[in-house]
C-alpha cells in the first residue's frame, strides 16, 4: 500500500468520523436536526469518496471500501439517528427519533 492511499484511506475514514460526531446548529432557516442531517450525509459521501480513491488501483478492494461505509453509516443513521429522510418522512428504528423536525429558532 502506496503513502498517498494510506493518507486517502485516513482522510476517508476521518470524514465517516466527523459526520457522526460533529454536531448540528440551529440556522436561520433550518432547524439543528435538519443541518446536523445535511453534515452527515455530505461527510459520509466524501469519505466514500475518499475510501474509493485510497483504495484504487485494486478496483475490488476501492468497492469493498464503499459497501462497508455505505453499510456502517445508512446504519448507523437508521438505528442511531433521525438522519434519514425520505418523502418528508424520518425513518429510524427508534420511535422516537421519528417526530418531525422542530421549527426553526
């Protein structure tokens, strides 16, 4: 393994991180819950990014690396969190991560 796919391999990994823990903040037109969503989803996306590339020339391993991010963090949203929206509806395992988001402040 190359230096810049390990370094690439690292900066995917700590964007998975960062979108699981960095935490939302109320806007002037979205609500904490809503922008807290958007961080996650964009984080998770460049770190797959990010995997893919760090994994590359092996195009098996580049795809290994994004089913198992994909897999970790659709998880992880799902059972953890009200970041998955579809339809104008959250969906999560956990009733009462389901409620709408509150209004903005």
């Amino acid at each position: 393994m190359t230096t810049t796919s390990t370094v690439l391999l690292s900066a995917g990994a700590l964007a998975l991180l960062l979108a699981i823990v960095v935490p939302g903040w109320d806007a002037a037109t979205l609500p904490r819950r809503s922008v807290k969503r958007r961080i996650y989803w964009t984080g998770t996306g460049v770190g797959i990014v990010l995997l893919f590339l760090g994994g590359l020339p092996d195009v098996q391993s580049a795809l290994a690396f994004v089913a198992a991010a994909a897999i970790l963090m659709t998880g992880w949203a799902y059972f953890r969190t009200p970041n998955i929206k579809l339809g104008g509806r959250i969906r999560s395992a956990d009733a009462a991560q389901r409620e709408p988001d509150p209004p903005a402040v």
